[in-house]
C-alpha cells in the first residue's frame, strides 16, 4: 500500500508540474482571444492582410506552405492517396503522411488540430526525457528539471511545426531502452526500440534520426563494452538487439525512406548538399544560450541557430565538472556536449564529421539538436548530485560556489554585450526577465549548496524548479503562432480569390508572382491550382529546368519555388496558367519615396489638398496614396472625396468617395477609377478632401527626396505627396484587396487535344523551342524519352473534343475524347513513370510530353481514358511493413518463450 501511495503521490506531482508547464505555454490560447495557428502567416501577406486581422506569435512558413496543405487534402479529408494532384503540378504523397502517428490529428478540425499536436509534442518530450532521468536513478525533482529544459528548448520551439520536434520529442525513448538493455534482455523494451526508431524514421526528418542514432551507438559500444567485455555471449546479445531495432525499424519504414532515397538520392539533390555541412557557427551564437531573440548581428536564422535550453542548464554547467566525478554517466553526456561543441563551432572536427553518411549533407550546426539534448541530461545529472551531497566540508562548498560563479559570469559578460543594443520594448522586457531569472537562480543555486538543512534545500530546489518552469515556458510561449480569435484558421477568400474560383471551374491554373503572394500551397483551401510548391519533387531535374526557365530565380530554397519575375510566358501557357497574380504596386511608373516620408498634408474634416503629376503610360486605372491615421478608429460615415481632373482641358473626368473604416495606419489608400485609355504623357490634377465626421485627422507624406514632378497645393516649394499611379490593361483586373489579377490571352487546357507532335534531339532543344513558341495543339517529345509515333494530317476539327472530364482525389483522371484521326492527348499534370493509362479498359503507355507533362496516344474514334497513379513498389513496400508489424505481435505474444531461449542458450 505505502508503495502505490508513493506511485500515486509522484504520478500527480509529475502531472501537476505538466498541466502547469502547459497552461504557462498556452496561456494565449487558454486564457486570451488567440486561436493557435500555422496558418497565421497568410494575414501578413496579400490577399488576406486585407483582412485586417491581428497576427500572435512568429510565421512559420515550412508548415504553412508544406505540412499543413498536406495534411489538409490527404488525412484531414479521410483520404488515402499516392499522389496529390491540387498542389504545384501534382506530386507524389509521401508515407511520412500516413505512418507517423502524430498526423491522425489532422483528422480533427484544424484549429483542434494544430494546438493539440503542439501540446502533445511538449508532453511527449517532457514525459520521455523524465522516464530517461528517472531510469538513470535520479530522483523526481531532478528528472523534472530536464524534462523542462528539453521540452522546452530551442529545437522543440523554433521547430515546433516542423517534423525536427517529432524526432526530438522520441529520442529519449531510444537511450532509455538501449539502458534498460544493458541489464536484461526483454522483448517488451526491443519491441519499444523498434517503434520508437520506426516513429522517428517516419516523421519525415531522418538526418536528425541520424544525429541521435550516432550518439546512441557510441552509447551502446562504449557501455556494452564496460558491462559485458568480459562476458561475449551477453555481449553479443546487446549489440546484437541494437542492430534488430534498427533493421527492423528500417524495414518497417520502408514506404518512406526508399522513397526518399530515390528521390534526393536519385535526382542530384544530395549531392549537390554536399558544401553545406561545410559551415561552422560563430562563437556570437553562444549567446543565444542566454539571449535567443535577441538576434543582432546574427544572421542565420533563428530556427537554425538558437541554443537555448533554459537559464539554469548553462549557470549550472561549470558546476557539472565537480559532480560528473561521481555520476558516470552523466560524464559521458558532458563528453558528448563537448565534442558536438567541436563540431559546430570549429573545423577541427570537420575531416571527420564530411565523411560521415546520413548527416554530411546537412547544415551542420543543426546539431543544436544534440546540445540540447546533453545540456537536458546534464542538468538533471548535476542537480541531483547538489541534492545528494550533504554536509560536505567548506573547501568543498567553495569550490562548488566558485564554479557556481563561473556559469554566472558568462551570463555577466554576455548581457553587458547584449545591453549595448537598440532593441524594442518587448525585448527589453525580455531581457530584463532573462537578468531577473538569471541572477534569482545564481542566488537559489548558492543557498542549495551552502545550506545542510534537508527541509529548507528541498524549499530551493522547488523554488528553483519554478523558476526554470517560468523561464522555459515564456520562451516557448513567445514562440507560439496565432491569431486572434475573430479571425477564423483559414481566411476567408477575398475579391481577387473568389474572382479566381470563379473563373477557374475548368481547372485552369494561377501562378502568384512574389514570394508571399497568396502564399504557396495555400491554394489548396480554396480549390484552386497553384503552379508553385515547397516539396522535394522541386529538386528534380526536369521541374528544376522548366521552372527556372520561367523565372530564373524561381527557388527560394532548394525545395520551394516562389515566382519573382515572369521571364517566359510561354512556359506558363503550355502548363495551363490562366491567370498571374500580383502585387498592385508593380503596376506603377514609379517607386513611392526616397529617403524615408514626412507628413505634408493633414486634413480634418473639410479640409482639402491638390497635387499635379504627369502619367507616363497610358490605361491609368488608379491612384496610391501614403497615409497615416494616428491610430485612430474610422467609422462608416468616415470618407475621403477624390476628384481626377485633366490639367490640358481643365474638366474633371474622375470623382469618386473612399471610405475609411478599414484604412490602416501607415499604409496606402487606393482610388480606382474607370481606366482612362489614352492617359500616356498627360498631366493630371488631383483633389482630396476629408469627411471626417469627428474631430479626427488624417495625413498625406511627402517623399524626403524628390521622386516625380508636380506641385502640392499650387506651392512650387512644398514636397509632392506620395503618389503611385497605377496603369491596368484590360485583361488585368484590381482586387479590394490589391492583387492584380492578369489573364493570359490563350493558354492550354488541363487536358488538351494536339494535332502535331515534333521531336527533338535533347529535352534542352525541346525547351528552348516552348520558350520561343506557343503553340497550343502542339505536343513536343525529346529522343531522350520514349516517344509515340504520329502521323497527323489534319488539324483538329470542331467535332474533335474532350468532355466528361473528372479528377478523384487519389489523382486518378478520366475523361472521354473523340478524334478523327489517332492524336496525342496532353495531361498538364507532372509526369512520373508510375502513371498508368486504360484506353476503354486497355492499359496503354503515358509519355513525357512537352518536357514535364503526360501524353496518351488515342486512335481515331470516341474513347474513354483513365490515369491512374499506380506505384507498385510503394504497395509491396506497405506490405512489408504491414507483415513485419504482424511478426512483431507475434513475436510479442511469443515474447517469454523467446526471452528463456536466448537467456537459456
């Protein structure tokens, strides 16, 4: 009974300290008017920062654009699918969707969805590191202090959204088990091994699998060698259960890593990484072990150069060299923490660390990973032995507060740096937090060491627990993305993406201009066809060739393509674009100013300015103009009257009123008009008066350095207000929300009919005649590939056409189609040699067409023609998995016949 009550006692102390630890994380979301949200970063950006909505926290773009849409069109719909057709130009699913478990969330709605995976990840880091501490012999108090700087450090944080935390969050699991193993064979704790490496395989981030795995079979050969070198037989038993948790694992993860060896393995991606494992970090980001936000003179992004694991892991660390005399292992972890140090802040480790398989294309100072994970353990490791020692003589108590003074003084040191800074409100009062917390733990630290007293040790050493609890959940809670609760998870469609959806019933395509218009993937809420995308099958060769025939700075990153610039339209009609979007101000002759902005004209209500300017082009549709509200509230009634007057004929040809309800402050005002055609080279005139009904003000800025000629309120002397004149043709249409939506005059179908085929030497010959001609019932095939043999005569007539098309979401087409003659029907979806064509039942062969597309061969008649996405190997691959599971459970129910025999023979 005293032993269940003892059970009982530390269960709901370490559920006390963890529903706590959450509610501090959280308290946002718990608390105030934020939804928890990756999707936050879409209202930063056009079209939905339209929408006027208040974003929390950071914008994480790798989970907006990549895990989030995915998630959406596969598991979130219920649907199991190879193949997702509704981003980019369709790609293929990885199994990293479907064997990770974390992702049957998605199953939820997503604003339950999102912040459930996030306080899941947290409880599962915070509950794994602890189980290892206590494995360890720690006591509860101890294991805690770990499991709070773990849960909550840098990786787990800046990579919350990201699959690096999934891997994290289970790397303890794997130490625990391989110790447990040192003692006793047990089929329970091999099978555990095995789905936890199996879990972290499949979250999608195998180079930090990678980094773990290095540490844990240095851990496993340097402990299996010190327990059992003498004894072969338990030694071999030992690395022998290492080696069958990681084949097995392997194995069962088979969906997922051989699909993405053949990917970055197969088409150049790795190699071409080869370089980035070259690059050190600076010894200034050691800061960031006190100091993570404050980012001054660091460039590397904070998601890939923060250190942070809490305050009183790095005060308490000097002090680690005392007590890793008497706690073994805890020397092991301080050994590793130094050489993972080696490696990322210096070269000398750099000969070793390029040859070393899985990790060596990688940047390396993602090994962060690894120092939080050691600074975890070590904590724990040296609070335990503070609480272990008691009445130790004053020689020893000093040496333990010098060194204690040690781990203060790098604190001192850095935060004089840091102090010198200019930085904002918010990370002053951060910083001030980091002093307070800081200096509190040095004091609390020192009254553990110097008092004997159990009682009143046991006091501090609570104090301090809440203390690091404070720390480390501020840290992750300003890291938490959100919006605020009127905002709903997905915004809601604006004028420019309803025009689209409207438009766009065919499957037709956009392509967005600029790298966070109507942000990547994003498309997918709103049933549209976005050509861009942020996935592996980017860093294929053939779609890396077109696209950055398109835009030679297409890629953002080697897996994210993002339109800056339209170089070649040609390209975006042969994949079916029908319209481009883009942001209003590249419609104008101008930039807006020069050398920063001053207010020139305030108005109150009534009051008036005039400014005259000279158009450049013609079909001038709009006038922009700089603004500031002093913060203030418009109401309905609030207005703005604009009048266009032609100085030549002096007649005014354009009024209009705006209203100022959803005006931003600082921001620009737009007043569209019917465009005027013949607008090249005139001068114009024009008039703003206030109709504020209240005694409120709102100002027009000047330009510091002249931009344009014209004159402010027929004031030679005074600085022309910020003027952008906007010129649309009319194929270009202005949203409320200031997209410009331009359509293509002809573009080519999601299916479309040729009547021509030509082949070419190379795929770059065929490239290159796409860039210079478009020609729509074309189909270009290179000698390269294998290709059909056509022999088209006539050109398609009017009876010739494609009809019933329907798109499954598993990706599967079929349509019907009627020729006279045999042609060659085009698929503007990526071609991959798993795709599979049934003409009226018949399996026939799917080309590569026009470089990227797929290309059937009809025979004369009517037909009906189905694509399938049929990836056999992937199937036999999830039929291994599913067997291997089958064998594990057999194995299981088999586990104590096992266990005699081996411990028997």
């Amino acid at each position: 009974m005293k032993n269940k009550s003892l059970i009982s006692y530390r269960a709901s102390k370490f559920l006390t300290i963890l529903i706590i630890y959450l509610l501090m994380i959280y308290q946002k979301n718990f608390f105030q008017d934020v939804t928890f949200t990756y999707t936050n970063l879409m209202y930063v950006f056009q079209p939905f920062d339209s929408l006027r909505k208040e974003v929390i926290g950071p914008w994480l773009s790798d989970p907006a654009d990549n895990v989030l849409p995915i998630a959406f069109s596969s598991i979130h719909k219920g649907i199991f699918t190879f193949w997702l057709s509704n981003i980019g130009i369709g790609m293929p699913q990885s199994m990293s969707i479907y064997l990770f478990f974390m992702n049957y969330f998605y199953l939820l709605p997503l604003e339950i969805a999102q912040i459930a995976i996030s306080i899941v990840k947290v409880s599962i880091a915070f509950g794994t590191m602890y189980a290892l501490l206590r494995r360890y012999g720690t006591r509860q108090v101890s294991a805690l202090f770990s499991a709070l700087v773990y849960s909550g450090s840098s990786t787990m944080v800046m990579w919350q959204g990201w699959p690096h935390s999934d891997v994290t969050m289970l790397a303890p699991l794997l130490f625990l088990v391989m110790d447990v193993l040192t003692e006793k064979f047990s089929i329970n704790y091999l099978l555990l091994g095995v789905v936890v490496l199996f879990s972290m395989l499949v979250a999608g981030m195998p180079t930090y699998v990678a980094y773990f795995m290095y540490l844990l079979g240095i851990y496993v050969l340097f402990y299996g060698l010190k327990y059992h070198r003498k004894n072969y037989r338990v030694l071999s038993i030992y690395f022998g259960s290492f080696a069958v948790i990681v084949i097995l694992a392997t194995i069962l993860s088979l969906p997922y890593t051989v699909d993405l060896l053949n990917t970055v393995g197969g088409n150049g991606y790795n190699a071409s990484r080869k370089n980035l494992s070259a690059n050190s970090l600076s010894l200034d980001y050691l800061r960031t072990l006190y100091f993570p936000y404050i980012r001054d003179g660091l460039s590397i992004h904070i998601n890939e150069a923060t250190l942070y694991t809490g305050i009183i892991s790095v005060i308490i660390l000097p002090l680690s060299i005392w007590t890793s005399r008497k706690q073994p292992k805890q020397a092991f972890y301080l050994g590793a923490l130094i050489v993972v140090m080696f490696f990322m802040f210096s070269d000398l480790l750099y000969p070793i660390y390029k040859h070393l398989p899985l990790v060596n294309t990688s940047i390396r100072y993602r090994l962060i990973v690894l120092i939080n994970f050691c600074l975890s353990i070590n904590l724990g490791f040296t609070i335990e032995q503070v609480i272990i020692d008691q009445k130790n003589d004053v020689k020893i108590k000093i040496s333990k507060i010098i060194l204690s003074i040690t781990g203060i003084t790098t604190f001192i040191l850095s935060y004089n740096r840091i102090s010198k800074y200019v930085i904002s409100d918010t990370l002053n009062d951060q910083l001030d937090l980091i002093r307070f917390i800081s200096i509190i733990s040095f004091g609390l630290l020192i009254l553990i060491i110097i008092i004997d007293r159990k009682s009143l040790k046991k006091l501090f050493i609570g104090c301090l627990l809440l203390l690091t609890m404070w720390d480390i959940s501020n840290f992750a809670s300003y890291y938490t993305p959100g919006v605020r609760n009127d905002a709903s998870v997905i915004p809601k469609a604006t004028d420019s993406i309803t025009f689209i959806q409207d438009n766009t019933e065919n499957n037709e395509k956009i392509a967005p201009v600029g790298e966070w218009n109507f942000f990547a993937s994003s498309n997918v809420y709103y049933g549209i066809r976005d050509v861009r995308g942020h996935n592996f099958v980017y860093t294929n060769n053939d779609i890396k060739t077109y696209y950055e025939a398109i835009d030679s700075n297409v890629y953002t990153t080697p897996t994210r393509v993002a339109f800056k610039e339209i170089e070649n339209e040609n390209l975006l009609k042969y994949m079916g674009v029908k319209y481009t979007l883009d942001t209003i101000d590249n419609f104008s002759d101008r930039v807006g100013s020069k050398g920063g902005v001053k207010p020139v004209a305030i108005l109150e209500n009534g009051d008036s300015f005039t400014q005259t300017f000279f158009a450049t082009k013609d079909d001038l549709s709009n006038i922009r103009l700089f603004v500031g509200t002093y913060g203030q509230k418009f109401s309905d009634q609030d207005s703005l009257d604009f009048t266009l007057t032609d100085k030549q004929s002096n007649l005014e040809i354009r009024k209009l009123n705006i209203s100022l309800k959803n005006q931003k402050d600082n921001a620009y005002i737009d007043f569209p008009f019917d465009t005027i055609q013949n607008s090249e080279n005139r001068e114009f005139l024009i008039t703003v008066q206030s109709n504020v009904k209240t005694k409120k003000r709102i100002a027009f800025y000047g330009s510091n350095q002249q931009v344009y000629d014209g004159v402010l309120n027929n004031n030679l002397n005074t600085d022309n207000i910020v003027l952008l004149p906007i010129y649309l043709r009319s194929n270009q249409r202005l949203g409320n929300d200031g997209l410009v939506t331009t359509e293509f005059d002809d573009y080519s179908n999601q299916i479309q009919l040729t009547d021509t085929a030509f082949t070419f030497n190379s795929r770059k010959q065929l490239l290159n005649y796409m860039k210079a001609n478009y020609e729509k019932t074309s189909v270009f095939f290179s000698e390269n590939d294998a290709y059909p043999i056509v022999d088209n005569r006539q050109k398609l007539s009017d009876k010739e056409k494609i009809s019933k098309y329907k798109e499954n979401d598993d990706g599967t087409i079929s349509f019907n189609v009627i020729t006279n003659e045999s042609r060659i029907v085009l698929v503007n979806e990526y071609y991959d040699s798993n795709w599979t064509a049934y003409i009226d039942g018949k399996k026939t062969n799917v080309y590569r067409g026009n470089g990227i597309f797929r290309a059937i061969k009809v025979s004369s008649g009517k037909h009906t023609v189905v694509l399938k996405y049929e990836n056999k190997s992937m199937i036999r691959y999830l039929f291994i998995t599913f067997g291997t599971f089958i064998c594990l459970v057999v194995l299981w129910f088999y586990r104590k016949r096992v266990e005699a025999w081996i411990n028997y023979y």
